[in-house]
C-alpha cells in the first residue's frame, strides 16, 4: 500500500487501519487523533473501530489500537497528547523511567509547558508549570522528553520529600543516565527555588567537590549536641602500613564517613579491609554515608552517642537519648 492511496482518500477502510496500526507501533500502540489523520483516518472510522471494540479511546485526543489497559510508554505518550503535543514534554521523574532508570516507581506521568499555556489536565497526569525551558533541554527523537540532567534535578525539586530526591539524583547517577558535572551544569541553568540550596549540595557531595560536609563540618555537629568533639585524621599504623582515621574518640570508637568516592571502583573494597584492621586493633567502627548524614543526621548522631556511653567515653550530656528503632 503506497501512501499516495492515503493523499489522495482513496484507500479503503482495511488499507487505512492498517496504516494506522503500522505508525502505532512506534508510540507504544496509541495514537493521537492528528496522527490518525495524516494516515487517512477521520473520526466517523475511528467511532466505528470503537463501536466494533477494536480501538479505545484514551481521553479527547488519544486512541488505543487495542482494548487492553495502557502500559508505561503508551502513557506517557496519551500524556504528551492530552496535554498539548505543541508545548509538553515528558518531564521529571518520567523522563528518567522513560530512559531506562530502575528502582522507583512513578504511577503518574509527569510533564512540563511554559507557564503562560492553558492547558488541560487530564487524569493520571501531573502537569508542572515552568518559568522558561532550557535551550536544549528537549531530546530530538522519540517521545518527547527532557534530557536526563535536566529531568532528574526537576525531579528532586518535584519530590515529595527530601529522601526521594535524594534517591532520585543518586540512581541517576548509579545507573549512568546523568554524571555529576552534567548534573552541576545544568543545576547552573535552573530557576527552580524548591529545595534549591538541598539540592545543590547534593549535586556537590556526587561531585565529590569542596561543599561536601566532611571531618570538620561532622565535629561541628557533635559540638551543636553536645557529644565531645573527637579528634580528627588521627594516623594509625595499620598491618598494610599507616592510615587515617577521619575521627576518633579516646575511649576507642571511630567513625568513617563515607562520601561519593567512597563507592567508585575498588574503594568498598579498600574501606572494608581499612575497617576490618581499625576493629582488629581493639577499636569499635561505625560507618556514616554523607548522604545519611543529609537526610538522617540525628538518628546517626543518636548512634554515635550511644557508642561512646558504651565505651565509656566522658564528658557527655546528663541524659541519654534512647538509640533509635530499627
């Protein structure tokens, strides 16, 4: 069948559903109903496809070719078109699952237009407003979508919490979607005042820069509760020579804070067998991830006080706190 059949409206009716089922393969088995025109598909067909329970409608402007429920990339299309194929894109956390990101679960679809669009907002759709659009946020084929850089700070400042933006900038990260300069570059380019300052420390814990919190920011913290301040960078001789301990309390507990490097290529490895021999030589080790201390600091600070009233450390305050449930 040659598209000319279609231009000139004289295809027939099996010829022009086929057409229409040829396209739907490429955007997950639906269709917008501007794509079914292009293949000679007027709405009085469409109703009768419907009529004959062979398509579905999916809202004003999408049509299924089937009658099951939608999956994940048919939903995200019904989205785009519902809402305005001209001015939405996919956005957020959809654009990352979109890309392949595992590990979170979205059941709406999120998408993005500029804030001067009236636009409808249909079910299972959570449009968000912005100020402007990046340049070259959008990618050039395919669903219409956000890159990943972008996607996943909107994300994080979209989060219903701080842990799940968190969790968001760091899969991304993990599962290689987004590096962490990419992330910085574009968090440049943002406006976004929601979580802003949070967010922007994140991206520099994953970038390993200078903002990361780490021996002296953590002292600063025991100080605020109260807990003896421990020494830090304290040399020990080791059985494979010496090391550092990032701090350490006379009565013999250590604690590690481990920051983004930390998960990079063969340093799990290293750490484990550094705190293997701190443990050996008589001392007790508790290991903080910095992005815990971010987003669970007092629940760590109630076990670093815990551990030092065990060993018997002095000079802590009157009452303890109780050591939190796990």
């Amino acid at each position: 069948m040659g598209d000319n059949l279609i231009s000139r409206g004289t295809a027939t009716r099996g010829e022009r559903r086929t057409a229409a089922e040829i396209l739907a393969d490429h955007h997950g088995g639906v269709l917008s109903r501007d794509l079914l025109r292009g293949v000679g598909v007027d709405r009085h067909l469409i109703a009768r496809e419907v009529g004959a329970r062979r398509w579905a409608r999916q809202g004003n402007q999408t049509v299924a070719l089937h009658r099951r429920p939608l999956g994940e990339a048919e939903r995200r299309w019904r989205a785009v078109w519902e809402v305005g194929a001209e001015v939405a894109l996919v956005d957020g956390i959809s654009a990352l699952l979109a890309q392949g990101l595992t590990g979170i679960q979205e059941y709406a679809v999120h998408v993005s237009v500029i804030h001067n669009h009236r636009v409808p907002h249909p079910a299972g759709v959570v449009v968000h407003k912005l100020a402007r659009r990046h340049p070259t946020e959008s990618v050039g084929a395919g669903l219409p979508r956000t890159r990943a850089p972008i996607a996943a700070l909107r994300a994080a400042h979209w989060a219903v919490s701080d842990r799940q933006a968190a969790l968001v900038l760091a899969l991304t990260v993990q599962q290689r979607l987004a590096t962490p300069q990419a992330l910085a570059l574009a968090l440049a380019g943002t406006t976004h005042r929601r979580r802003r300052a949070f967010i922007g420390t994140l991206v520099a814990d994953l970038s390993g820069g200078a903002h990361s919190l780490g021996e002296l920011d953590f002292a600063r913290l025991c100080r605020d509760r109260g807990i003896p301040e421990p020494e830090r960078q304290v040399l020990r001789r080791g059985r494979r020579g010496m090391v550092y301990l990032d701090v350490r309390w006379r009565c013999g507990l250590v604690v590690e804070i481990d920051g983004s490097g930390h998960r990079r290529g063969l340093a799990v490895m290293a750490d484990n067998l550094r705190s293997n021999a701190i443990v050996l030589e008589g001392d007790r080790v508790l290991r903080i991830d910095l992005w815990g201390l971010r987003l669970e600091r007092n629940a760590f600070l109630d076990q670093v006080e815990h551990g030092l009233r065990m060993l018997g450390e002095p000079g802590l305050p009157p009452f303890p706190r109780p050591i939190p449930a796990m």
